[in-house]
C-alpha cells in the first residue's frame, strides 16, 4: 500500500513539474531549428520569457517596435505640425523630430516589456539573420494592412 500511495505522489510530482508551453515556444524551436550559438539562444531565451510574461508574442513584438511606432510617431507629426512639415524637402526639422518622439516612444516600449537595449538590437540581429526568412511573409502580410 505504502509502494501504491508514493507511486501516486511521485506520478503527481512529475505530472505538476511538466512545463507549461508558453507563448513563444515556437519561436525558440525555430532558432534552435537554424541552429543559432548556444549563448545567443540563450539571450533570446531571456527576451522570449520576458515577452511571456508581458503576454507578448515575439512577432508583435518586433511589428510594434519597427513599423507601428513609425506610424504612430508619423501620425503624430502629422497632427501637430500638419502634412506640409514631413513632405517639405528639406526639412532636417522633421529628421530632429522624428528622432526625438522615436527615441522616446522606443525606450518606453522596451521598460514596458522590461528589456535593455542591448537585448533590442539581439532581437534585431537574430530576427534578420535566423528568422525573416520563415516570417517575412507574415510581417509584411500586417505591413499591408497597417497602411489601410
């Protein structure tokens, strides 16, 4: 009996112990599909956590990071200087500007999820490299819709 009651317990023990998936567990099995260095993938394992954590998926990530904070910052612009202002020639005051509001809206977006820049431009880096061939597709698929 004594046998039959610590084979329950210990079936309950591993049973509870086994890992939940995670939002971007596919995203981790690809780098590890492109066979990405053993240190970076662990990087990105700490970004990746972090994305879980902020409910976050790695995509959406980068989509908002790289083209929905463009056009926010744009349309922002637009409404506060109006449309001549980012069409003029020569014009190194939007350049400033625009800048300045990315350089903001960026560093929020990244304390919001908890990440250093450094894990940024990692993200970047392996995005390019290891995964826009498998998902550049499905980022332009929203880039297409983002300008509707």
């Amino acid at each position: 009996m004594r046998i039959f009651l610590f084979l329950i317990c210990f079936s309950v023990t591993i049973i509870s112990c086994k890992k939940e998936a995670q939002l971007n567990d596919g995203i981790h099995d690809d780098l590890v599909e492109t066979k990405l260095s053993k240190d970076s993938l662990q990087k990105m394992d700490v970004i990746l956590d972090k994305l879980n954590k902020k409910n976050t998926t790695f995509l959406d990530y980068y989509f908002h990071n790289y083209y929905e904070l463009e056009k926010e910052i744009n349309d922002e612009i637009r409404k506060s200087k109006g449309e001549d202002f980012i069409y003029q020639n020569e014009n190194d005051a939007y350049s400033q500007l625009f800048t300045k509001l990315a350089i903001q809206k960026g560093d929020q977006y990244l304390k919001s999820l908890g990440m250093t820049e450094e894990e940024e431009h990692l993200a970047l880096e392996v995005y390019i490299l290891h995964l826009k061939q498998k998902y550049g597709p499905t980022i332009d698929g929203r880039l297409q819709s983002l300008d509707k």
